[in-house]
C-alpha cells in the first residue's frame, strides 16, 4: 500500500541549515506538503509543491522534489529556535473519484544553541 | 486560505461519557476531513464529511463510535461516542480548498478520557 517515511528526529545548530527529508511510494501523487505542527497546536502548511516541478523556494525554505527516487526534502535556511517543531511530509493521491493525503509519522526537529 | 474555528481545544472527559466537538469554517467548503492524532503519531483519517450526504468512514472507525454531522458548507461536529481512555489522543478537523491549494486544519481539540 501507500507509504510516506521520514526520519524521527533532526537536530541542528541555531543558525545552520536543516534538511527534513521524505520519501514516498505512490507515484500517482498531485500534490506533496510539508505542514509544520508546533507542541500543543494544530497543522500549519508551510508550503507544498506540484508534482511536475522540481524545486520550489519560499523565503528561507526550499523544497526538493525527485520524481524519480520519490524523495521529497525541506530545507529551511538559518534555522531559528521558532523553527523547533514536528515537520510532516504528506502526498496527495487519486483514491476512486477523489483524493487522499497519506502522511509522513513527522519529524521532530530539534534546536540546539 | 480558509480560517478554522474549533471547539473546544482541550476537555478531560469520563469514561463511558460522549464528547462533540465542533468545526465552523469561514468560507463554504464541499469537504471536511475528521482525522485523530495519538500521542506521538501521524496523522489517521477517521472519516470524510459532505454536506448533505452520510459521511464516508475509514477502515477501522464507524458511525456509531464517530457520529458526524454536517448540516451546511461551513459547519461539522464530531462526537467521540462512550468514550475509553484508548479514545486519549488530539482530534482536528482540515478542510480541501480545491486542487491548487494545500489542506487547513484547525487548531485540535486535545481529548484525554480518565
């Protein structure tokens, strides 16, 4: 069946890049998301990209996309103590006439001074 | 994008009792999607909720554990029926806002069952 992966945990330097990698199994997929969930608080998306493009850049973040291996990357730039948080990656995929996101178990990215 | 108001954001709750929560979104939506969160977990998609039709339900839940409603385009509620201390986790509702945008969610009701 549908599968998304992610590593569990990411810890990185205050001021370093952090990378949050994905892969998922279904080629079929539209959309691919990132959503950032912050300790106590609902799903925020940050950004998501379209499955015939490669990159998407937003500010400090950038998304990769490799169709091919099926492998999604989130890459935020001078990471900051407010980027501490649960990053979940999730596809999007036709299911009958319709849609559905399967999800990424999140990564929990740590900040360290 | 659309603004999701959920309630209420937190409730202890007995077991064996019932808990509604509630979703008002301001902007009409054809689809609500009801997901539960369990400590420490992804994201499981309980049920799909149209307005004016019986909600569609996920493998492993069923309606009448999860009674939904969904009386308009901007209104939905969820009740955790009989509730057990398994049923502890975060729930969130997330609407679609057509195939060009990404899914909202709202803020979470975190549920524990003592």
């Amino acid at each position: 069946g549908e599968d998304v992966e992610q590593s569990l945990f990411l810890s990185v330097r205050e001021g370093d890049s952090s990378v949050i990698n994905c892969t998922y199994t279904d080629s079929s997929s539209t959309y691919l998301y990132w959503y950032k969930q912050e300790p106590g608080a609902g799903l925020q998306l940050l950004t998501y990209i379209f499955s015939n493009m490669d990159m998407k850049q937003d500010q400090r973040l950038t998304v990769l996309l490799n169709k091919k291996d099926k492998h999604l990357s989130l890459r935020i730039a001078d990471t900051q103590t407010g980027d501490s948080a649960i990053y979940f990656c999730a596809e999007k995929v036709p299911l009958s006439s319709n849609y559905q996101l399967i999800w990424g178990a999140g990564t929990k990215l740590i900040i360290k001074p | 994008s659309a603004v999701i108001s959920q309630k209420p954001s937190r409730d202890i709750c007995q077991r064996g009792t019932s808990l509604t929560i509630q979703c008002q979104v301001d902007s009409q939506v054809t689809m609500m999607f009801w997901y539960r969160q369990q400590p420490g977990q992804s994201l499981t998609l309980i049920a799909t909720a149209n307005q004016g039709s019986e909600a569609t339900y996920e493998s492993g839940f069923v309606i009448d554990k999860f009674p939904i409603s969904r009386p308009n385009l901007t209104f939905s509620t969820l009740t955790v029926s009989n509730m057990s201390p398994e049923d502890s986790s975060i729930y969130l509702c997330s609407v679609g806002q057509g195939p060009n945008y990404g899914y909202t969610f709202g803020s979470g009701t975190r549920l524990t069952v003592v």
